[in-house]
C-alpha cells in the first residue's frame, strides 16, 4: 500500500491546508482550481532552475500510479501516495526547465507488480491498464494511447496527458492550423520476402500533381503510430506551409495484416534481412513507379522510432546506394544481446563495414538514460551516444540531437519533424 503524505513531507503549499485537515472540501476545490490554473501538475522554480512539479490525482481507489518518464526513467509506472483519508493522490518529481513527456494516471495499475514480461505479456498488460488509465483533467493538451493501435477506442478522457515546459522547435506544428491539408490513399503490398500482405498509407502534399517537379521520398516504419497517435500528416500540413521542410511524399508502412502485435513487431524490426528486402527491393520500387517522387538517394528518407529507428539504420547499411537519408528517433541500438549475446550489435557492425555514404538524423532522449533488462547495463542514451560516435568515425555525416525527453510519441513525433527538416530543409530536393 502506498504511504500517505504527512505534515512533515517537502510539498507544494497548495497542498498545506489538505495535509492539516484532510476532510477539507474548501481545500480540495481549491486544489481543483490551482490544478486548472497550472494547466495540469502544480510547478514551483527551484534555485537551480530545475523545475518541482506535484502530479496529482483526485478520486478515490485503491492505489494510483503515475506513469510518465520524468518520474521513472526505465517506463516503470511511480506509485502515488494519498493524504491521509483524502480522495487526494500526489508525486512530486524534480525536472529539467524543458522537459517534453507524456503522463497519465492509472488507478489500481497492473504494471505496479509485474515483473519482466515479454512483448506478449506486456501488451496484455497495457491493453488492462488502458481501461483503468485516465488524463490529466486539468491538462487540456493530450494525444492519444499506445493501446489505441490494439482496437481500444479510448475516449478523450482516458488519453495521455503532454507535458511541455519549455519551447521545443517543432511541437507548435502539431496545434491546430488551416494550413492547406494533403491527401492520403492506401495502398496493399504484398512480399514475397516476407510471405505477408501489408497496407501501405501514402501522404500526398498540397498541391502534389505528376506533372509537378518530383518529390522527395520518406518511407516512415510503424505507420500507424505516427498516423493515429502522432497525428503527423497535420504537422506536415504545417510544416510546408511555413517552408520548413521541401514538400514530401511520405509512405507510411503499417503491420502485416497477420501481425499478432508487438511480439511481430520486435521480430521484423530486429536487424531482419526480409524486411529490409521488401523495403528496398519491393516497397521503394512500387513507390517511385506509382508516385511522382525523386528516385536519387540523396531525396530518399527511411525513418522510425525505437526499433524502427534501428530498423531504418540496418535497412540503409544493407544497400547503401539506395537510402541516403536515415531518421532515427529514439532508435534502439542496445539491440544485440537477443542475437549474440552483446548488445549493441548494429554499432559493431558499422565499425567493421566500409565507410559509409548515408546522412544520419538520431534524436536521444535525455530521460533515457535508465540501463535495460534486455541488454544489461546499456541504455537507450548510452547505446545512440556509442552508435553516433561510431557513424561519425565511419564518414557517415550525423546531426545529432539530445533533448529532454522520455521513450513516448510525443517526443517521438517531435523529434521526427525535426529530423525531416534537417534532412529535408526548404528548398532542397
């Protein structure tokens, strides 16, 4: 059971009155209001220049966990504690000024006693706690769940709540805008590499026509998540529209219509030579004969986030003539351990391979710095700090980014139109 707070606990002196007379339906009303007022957790400036925030959860249950990456940097969910006999919950976590994340709390948390699962039996969990998981109600800034990708059509209530203390170039794109929209169509492709039929969702900019000047291409892994959740096509829209990346065709690649979820996931993404045939021998073809778009690598993007990240690294190292552009975001390169028993693999590749010819865009959150159990002692911070190091030393040119970020969409689909306006500014080709 968690330990509820006392008199005697550091807290923000919105919470004073409460913690002296728990009963007090004035001092929760006006907890209610200062949450509002704050736009979701309470905040006080430290002498530092850190930031303290007080997370809290009204609402009586049993337990209420906090999940969010600022709280605990290796995604384990933070157990809140109560005031007293209060419907109040609260965790206070110190942060950086500019801090990006996501967070939502979740009452009676499978999460809190499960130990190390794998991907099938932490895709049960998730899809549980989605129905016990709720928003910020103060927040007003949210983005939809990982668990809306498995059929659960989450109300707006029960979404992630999005963080953002500072300015972070790139999220303004995902605010509402009536910037002229592109269009989507979906196409089927099937692979005779991997023996599996998959829909590919292609977005066509403003004013796309084949009798335009060819496009640039961007292929982007785990098309739904960015589709769905992250709601890129919008930031697109944007992005054009302000002349901040040249104006792209991007194919979004979604999961075999056999796909039995991440468990699927994990194996086609992990350094997997038939998924990177069907990109480069089946998908890239079909793209450039269907769609008016450059064909030259150098107007080429593959992209993906975590292991699509990787993915999209092994993919451009298998043949290097035809991806000139590589966008990582968050990639996992601590991936190895599954495959050789050292993790890490992707990297010590790299070092024994030729120089290299593609541009590398990697974005790393700082706030993934926790070693994980899959590959021991490393992390995702540590593994993209060694692969950079080695991409560097093979010739390849890198842009580097650390931002103040955790392992969720919100800092993925930032980091992601960063990355296409490094690689892709305005007026490149």
């Amino acid at each position: 059971m968690p330990r509820n707070v006392t008199i005697g606990d550091p807290v923000h002196p919105q919470l004073v009155e409460l913690i002296a007379d728990p009963n007090s339906t004035t001092a929760v009303a006006g907890l209610r209001a200062a949450l509002v007022e704050a736009g979701g957790p309470l905040r006080r400036v430290l002498a530092d220049g850190t930031v303290e925030l007080t997370f809290v959860w009204i609402g009586e249950a049993e337990s209420v966990s906090l999940q969010c990456g600022l709280a605990s940097h290796d995604g384990r969910p933070v157990e809140m504690q109560r005031i007293a006999t209060s419907p109040v919950w609260v965790a206070t976590v110190e942060s950086p000024a500019d801090a990006l994340v996501s967070y939502r709390f979740v009452l009676d948390d499978p999460f809190l006693d499960a130990g190390q699962r794998d991907d099938s039996g932490w895709q049960r969990l998730m899809i549980q706690a989605q129905h016990q998981s709720f928003a910020d109600p103060s927040n007003p800034a949210l983005i939809r769940p990982l668990a809306a990708l498995f059929g659960l059509d989450a109300p707006p209530e029960k979404w992630e709540s999005i963080l953002s203390l500072g300015e972070t170039d790139g999220a303004s794109l995902f605010q509402p805008h009536d910037s002229p929209g592109g269009t989507l169509e979906r196409f089927e492709l099937t692979s005779t590499a991997l023996g599996d039929t998959r829909d590919v969702t292609v977005y066509m900019p403003p004013g796309y026509s084949k009798l335009a000047e060819p496009h640039p291409l961007v292929v982007l892994l785990d098309g739904p998540s960015w589709i769905t959740l992250g709601e890129l096509p919008r930031a697109l829209d944007a992005a054009i529209a302000h002349r901040i990346i040249a104006a792209p065709v991007v194919a979004f690649v979604h999961e075999a219509h056999t796909s039995a979820g991440l468990a699927d996931r994990t194996r086609e993404l992990s350094c997997n030579s038939a998924h990177a045939r069907m990109l480069l021998t089946e998908l890239l073809p079909r793209l450039r004969d269907r769609y008016r778009v450059d064909p030259s690598p150098t107007a080429t993007v593959l992209g993906g986030a975590s292991l699509g990240g990787l993915a999209a690294a092994y993919t451009a190292m298998e043949q290097p003539a035809a991806i000139g552009n590589v966008l990582s975001v968050s990639g996992s390169f601590w991936y190895g351990c599954e495959r050789d028993g050292t993790p890490e693999w992707l990297a010590r590749r790299m070092a024994m391979e030729p120089a290299g010819a593609f541009r590398l865009y990697q974005q790393i959150g700082l706030l993934e710095d926790a070693p994980l159990s899959l590959s021991p002692g490393v992390s995702h911070l540590v593994a993209n700090r060694h692969f950079r190091d080695v991409a560097v030393a093979k010739g390849h040119e890198v842009i580097y980014e650390e931002l103040t970020t955790a392992h969720d969409l919100a800092a993925f689909r930032v980091a992601a139109m960063r990355g296409l306006a490094a690689l892709l500014p305005s007026g490149a080709s």
